[in-house]
C-alpha cells in the first residue's frame, strides 16, 4: 500500500514499468483522506488500508477475543465426524 501513498503525494512510481502500469491503472481504487489511504468501494463507504503493524495487532486481537469460540467450533464438528 505504500506504493499508492507515494503515487498520490509524491507522484513517484516504481522502476519496474509493468508494476508502474498497473499503479497507474488501479489508483483510481484508492484515495488519501487525512493522510491515511482509504479503498473506494462502489456501493459502500471508504474501507481504510492497514499497514502490516495493524493487520499483525488486528489478527492477533481476534484471535485471542473469539479464539476459544472458533476452537469450540472446530472440535464440535470434528467429533460429529468421527462419531459413527
């Protein structure tokens, strides 16, 4: 994501010119509001882009909230099968 953010501020694109093409095609999916780069959805409100700090913190955070329910779930299924 980065790459967009340096595309919209700086207008700065990768070396590589088919990654700079496909920049160039899909910037019109993104835009920055308050620094923060946000997805435009068709029917529905910006969604904002993570960084990998946040999408590592938000992974971690649900596990551990609905971690023993999936788990719950899981072993549940699991015996139905095994059961004769």
């Amino acid at each position: 994501m980065t790459l967009y953010k340096r595309y919209f501020t700086d207008s700065l694109l990768p070396n590589d010119p088919d990654e700079a093409k496909r920049i160039k095609r899909t910037a019109d999916w993104y835009t920055i509001v308050d620094g923060r780069l946000y997805y435009r959805g068709y029917s529905i409100p910006y969604k904002r882009c993570l960084t990998l700090k946040e999408v590592d913190y938000a992974l971690v955070r649900t596990q551990h909230q609905y971690g023993n329910v999936l788990a719950m779930t899981y072993d549940s299924a699991r015996a139905r099968r095994l059961q004769p």
